[in-house]
C-alpha cells in the first residue's frame, strides 16, 4: 500500500476525509479514507478526540464520527435572552457557520445552556424564509467559571443574580461561602457546579467589588464578568521592561532610512499610542503616499511571554474611563509610539496613485522614521479649513502637505464608492465623564474629514498588503466580510421601498441579493434625509459580522476583493501577525515547511481574534450601556424628541436626539388600544383606531424610569388631548 505522507495535515485531511463521506465513519474507516497506516491510529484517535471537544466533529453512536452540518447539527455559542430563549451563532469553519442563518432555540429546548457556552444544536425545523429552529443536545464547553452578580441573602444562604441579564440562572450560595458580602453588594462568584433541570447552580463569593451606587462600579463588573484585565502578569511586564528603547545601528540594517521624509501623526486629543503615520509627496504621475506602521514585531518575538499574553488578549478594549492595552505601557505609550521627534522602527507601505486617485505601484519595506508633528484631527481640520490664524501660522510647512492629503482622501473615497464600498453615517456617543467616575454628559463625537483622511488611507495600505500577500500565494490572514443573508438584505429592501426610495441596481438573482454598490446608492440617496441615521442603522444590522479567516473571502461591505489588518499591531493580535509574515517575505525566510507551519497556525489565530474581537466590543458596549442607564436616572418625567428605530411586538425602541440614549416604549404601556405587530410594515398597529407606529418616526416621549437592574430606559409617549399635553405617558 502507497502510504500517504502523514504530518501537520491531520486536521485538514480528516475534514476531507469527513467531508467527503456519505455517512459517519467508524476510526478504522477514516484511516482507510485517508490512506494511512495502522500505526498512525493513535495520532488518528488523538486528533479526533480533540475535534470533538471543540465541536468540530461529533461523536455519534456506535462510536461513528461525522461532521456537524452532515448531521444537520450546528455547533456555535449559544447567545441568550432574558426571557430564556436563545440562539446558537455558528463557528465559522470550513464548509459552512457564516454563510448560515443563527439557530433559534426554544428555552425549553435550551438543555440548561448559560448564555455564552459552547454548544452543539440539532436542527429540528425550518420555518418560512429559511429560518432554523432547534435544540441543544451538548455543552462543548463551558464559558463562564465565575460570574459577576448581586448578592441577596435569604436566611441563612443566599443567591447571586448575575449582572448578565442574558444569563437566566442565579447562583445559589450556601451557607458560609459568603465571605462577608453584605445584601445588595456587587461579588464576583466562583461556579461550583452548573445547572441541571433539578437544581441551580451552585457557587461561592471570592471576591466583594462594591456596592451598586459607586460610579466607578460599572466598569469594574463588566471588568470581571468578561474576565478582563487593565495589569500585566509579574513576567510580562518584566519581559517588557527588559526592552532596550535605544536604537542601534544593528537594527538599521536592511532598512530604508526615512528620517528626513516629512512624517506627521495623526489621532484623537487624548490618543497615547501612535501606531501610524504619514508621508506625502505630488509626483508626476499623481501622488505618492507613505504609510508607516510601527514594527511592533521586531519587538514582539513569536512564542514569547509577551507573544502569548498579546495572544490571550487579542485586542485593546476601551472604556470611557480606562483603556485594557494588549501590550503593556511600555511597548504601546512607549517604544512602539511613533512619537514627534523621536527615531522609530517601522514597516511601511509606499503607493503611488495617478491623478484620479486609481493604485499604479506599490512597495513594503522595513524602514526608519522620525516624526515632525504630533497631530490632532481638529488642529488638521482647522488647517485646512482656516478658521484660527495660529494654527497656519503653527502648521505653515506642513500645510500644503494637508491639502495633498486632502485631495488624495477624497479621490480614493470616490473609487471606494463607485465599486460599491459602504459608508455607514452613524453618530457615535461620547460619554464626559467627571472626577470620580459620574457620568456628567452624554454628546455627540467629534468627526470631521481629517478622520476620513487617515481612513482613507489605512484603508489603502490594508488593500495594498492584502494585495502584496495574496499575489504571492503566501499564508495569510484576512479580515472577511460575506454578503448578507437574503432575507435581511429583503426585510431591508422592503423597509426602503415603504420610505420611497428605490436601488438603481439589482444582481440578476433579483432585489433578495443586491450588491453592495446597490446598498451603496441607497446609503448615498438619504444623505441629508430625516432617515439617513435610521437607513444607516438598519442597514448595518442586516449586515454580517466582519471577523478573521485564514482564507480569503473577499470584504463586501468595502467591496474589496481582498482585504486585512495591518495598521494597528500595537492593539490589534492579527496585525502583529501580518507583520511577521510580510517580516519572513522581506527576509527570504518563508520557505515550503515555513508556509505549511503557518497554514496550520493561521486557522487557530483567527478564530482566537475574531472570539476577542467579539468580547471587547460587547464589553465595550455594556459599559457604555449602563453608564447611559444611570446617567438617565435623575431625568426621570422629563420630556424627549426621538426617533423609532426599532419596532417588535413588545414594544418601540426610540432614540433620544439630545443624548444619544435608546430606551423603550413598552407596549403595555399603550394601553388607549390593542396594539398588534405588523411584521411586513416593521409597525404597531392599533386594531379599533388604527394609529400608527412605525420605523422613522418622530414621537415625544418622556422617561419613565431608569431601570438599574435590567440596564434599559423605559419611556412612556407623550399623547396630546384636547389641543393640549397629557400629564400622563
């Protein structure tokens, strides 16, 4: 027998073998599929074991082996409700997870799943328009160890009501395993043993946080209940220190001295770590720009205590009152900054473009660089706008450069939006916070088109690198974006036709899968309309996640047909990865066995990432939530204009126009009708006189109650009688 060569392929070719099967295999019978040798069952068993711990296979009777969506099962984290019912969002693996709907799960049928968890779901119906129900058959894995709650005492035990709404289940809390936490306070809770139809959970107190009124207790909760944290472990912070800030000319070896190129940063007021910068030129044929990225990776070796940590991390997650690095100060304040008049490693994308904005060459290269000017994106803008005298006199050198970029911005931001690429306009909230952590106002961010230019041209320099790596046929890893599920983007498409618009473009599939450039002139046709913000905002929520994938999936939302992370390493895991892989490129170090090592690696980093990348940005929005929420508390009978942007048969979501706040309007608490849900008109009807609530709708409502234990705000419609204001919502 030909044996076929047996090494890091494992994993793939018993997907294949999987795949490729008409029904579960038996261990002897995947080793045949696969061609291999009786003395490779071992490593066989090992690895299917493993598969099936993650849920990448399951386990069937008879000891047969399968891959889940064969089996009509769905394997994906199971995210609940706080009614009970919840849904399972699918991994995303190899033939299949993102291109399919979530799985709706009855809370009957949700086998005591936590909110979180890893599960494995049966298919057990598809309702109209493809919709998937089921239920869960397995916990893969639990997600939480410990959790985060209030403490309530009932003699001589307790409980501990998880700050995660989502999370149904309350801890019971025996008899001395308290320590000392008093009723109301906020603990962090060690599970003990999960819940069973018969019995709750069990757990003890580790840790007292606070009480509920403290400012600073918000940030702190979501902290611990997502297993966060802003200190480095003893030996990652000592690794860190031990980094020579001094550049030596060793290190300048290769590289392209850039000294003397003019260079300016360019963030945020209170920005700390400058991960970019820019350079630009007018040449013959149009322009040549230059996009510097701090080599995060010189100073960063793979599988090193700070490689493991920034692994673990994924991502730097930001609150309104603190930021968590991935890597510590030292390296993200310190000598990865691309700080003004200090020399600074760097890696660096130079693109030329002609007079119309369109790429023409391109070049990466290791390089060295001092920045002349640590820029604000208002003191850019008010440059060039020139409305304060001091600042043309501050900037006067560097002013024509800002005029370059100005114009390259906006040529590249015409061809993004001729091919399709989408431009959300959707304000976002700046919470101002006072000394000790209150929330003392609630304002609209600040935005102007110095911010379009540097996204612009990250956005450039992310295409460019994609491009060099893929042109190469070389391992990489992605940030994917896939087209949305049909009967979103027709759900929307219904929406837009009731506002009176109409797309210009359809694919020839019909109006269930428009393109991106269709999406796109829809976007560009409320520009300026009462609905631009909720168009924006619906359309966005008909989208699919962005996420990481080691194979190149293209990006629809930016219509790119390759696209990746390359710019922010010092916050972001996969740019520090595609540094390293551009590093190896530019080294001649990537040879066959390299390639394969990364091909293999690449799968578990990008799952890792976009897992991170999703905790981060739910962390970030609980903080924000809750601090809106008590914000609101003391406003309680005043009165709002908002706008309906989400309509259920429960109620009416409205966001407030002054604040930025999103409470809801319950519909028991329209109680001059019976209001029924109309699903095809996103509205609530009333069935005797017949009002009207609708998606885009103006209302006057007033806040009824800011409701700290379910973290919402509950409004109440201001309804007029005999020409005048009700007292009453």
């Amino acid at each position: 027998m030909n044996r076929a060569p047996y090494n890091q392929n494992t994993k793939t070719k018993l997907q294949q073998a999987l795949s490729q099967s008409e029904y579960p295999l038996l261990i002897k019978e995947v080793m045949k599929a696969m061609n291999c040798h009786k003395s490779d069952q071992p490593e066989i068993k090992t690895h299917l074991r493993n598969m099936v711990k993650t849920g990448e296979v399951v386990r069937i009777q008879g000891n047969r082996y399968g891959l889940p969506q064969k089996l009509d099962l769905v394997v994906g984290r199971f995210k609940g409700h706080r009614e009970g019912y919840g849904f399972v969002l699918p991994d995303i693996e190899e033939g299949g997870g993102e291109g399919e709907d979530d799985v709706y799960i009855n809370a009957r049928h949700s086998n005591d799943a936590m909110h979180g968890d890893h599960v494995c779901a049966r298919i057990e119906a598809r309702k109209t328009g493809g919709k998937r129900e089921g239920r869960i058959i397995r916990i893969v894995e639990r997600a939480h160890k410990h959790l985060v709650g209030r403490y309530e005492v009932e003699r001589d035990y307790g409980f501990v009501i998880p700050a995660e709404r989502r999370i149904v289940h309350d801890l019971f809390i025996p008899k001395g395993e308290a320590q000392g936490a008093e009723h109301g306070d906020i603990v962090l809770a060690e599970i003990l043993s999960y819940p069973t139809k018969r019995r709750n959970a069990e757990a003890k107190v580790v840790k007292r946080l606070g009480k509920p009124t403290s400012p600073k207790i918000d940030t702190e909760i979501v902290l611990t209940s997502y297993g966060l944290s802003e200190y480095f472990p003893e030996k990652v912070a000592t690794e860190a220190d031990a980094i020579e800030e001094r550049i030596s000319a060793a290190m300048l070896a290769g590289r392209i001295d850039l000294r003397n190129l003019p260079t300016v940063t360019i963030d945020g007021k209170d920005a700390r770590d400058f991960d970019d910068a820019i350079s630009i030129e007018k040449i013959a044929s149009g322009y040549r720009l230059w996009v510097h990225i701090a080599d995060v990776a010189h100073y960063v070796p793979e599988g090193g205590v700070l490689d493991r940590e920034a692994f673990q991390r994924g991502t730097s997650v930001y609150f309104p009152d603190k930021v968590l690095p991935m890597l510590p100060e030292k390296l993200s304040n310190g000598v990865c900054s691309l700080k003004p008049k200090v020399d600074r490693l760097t890696l660096t994308v130079e693109i030329d473009f002609d007079e119309l904005g369109n790429r023409l060459k391109h070049r990466v290269y290791e390089s060295i660089i001092r920045s002349d000017e640590r820029m604000t994106y208002s003191d850019v803008w008010e440059s060039l706008e020139g409305s304060k005298p001091e600042l043309l006199r501050r900037y006067a050198d560097l002013l024509p450069r800002f005029r370059l970029m100005e114009a390259l911005a906006k040529l590249c931001r015409k061809i993004r939006h001729q091919r399709g690429s989408l431009d959300f306009e959707i304000p976002e909230a700046l919470i101002i916070m006072g000394p000790t952590g209150e929330t003392l106002d609630i304002v609209r961010g600040e935005r102007n088109f110095a911010h379009r230019i540097i996204e612009e041209f990250m956005l450039a320099a992310n295409e460019t690198v994609a491009y060099y790596m893929t042109s190469r046929h070389l391992p990489m890893i992605y940030r994917i974006h896939e087209p949305p599920a049909p009967e979103r983007i027709a759900a929307f498409n219904e929406l837009v036709r009731q506002s009176g618009l109409s797309p210009k473009r359809r694919d020839k599939e019909g109006e269930k899968k428009l393109s991106a450039k269709a999406l796109s002139e829809i976007l560009e046709a409320v520009k300026g309309r009462p609905e631009e913000q909720l168009m924006n905002q619906l359309l966005l929520r008909a989208m699919r996640q962005a996420c990481y994938f080691e194979e190149n999936r293209g990006h629809f939302g930016l219509a790119s047909p390759e696209y990746t992370h390359f710019t922010s390493p010092i916050r972001r895991y996969p740019d520090l990865v595609v540094h390293r892989l551009i590093k190896s490129v530019l080294h001649s170090k990537l040879s066959e066995a390299d390639k394969e090592k990364w091909r293999m690696k690449l799968p578990k980093i990008a799952k890792q990432a976009s897992a991170r990348e999703r905790v981060a940005v739910e962390a970030e929005r609980e903080v924000m939530q809750r601090k809106k929420v008590k914000f609101m508390a003391d406003k309680i009978g005043r009165r709002y204009q908002g706008l309906i942007t989400g309509v259920t048969g429960y109620g009416l979501f409205v966001m407030l126009d002054e604040l930025f706040v999103e409470g809801m309007v319950h519909v028991s608490s329209l109680n001059d009708d019976y209001y029924l849900y109309d699903e095809k008109t996103h509205s609530l009807i009333g069935k005797t006189r017949r009002i009207r609530y609708r998606l885009g709708q103006t209302l006057e409502v007033i806040v009824h109650e800011a409701d700290l234990e379910n973290w919402r705000v509950d409004l109440r419609i201001v309804r007029e009688r005999k020409g005048k204001k009700s007292k009453q919502a």
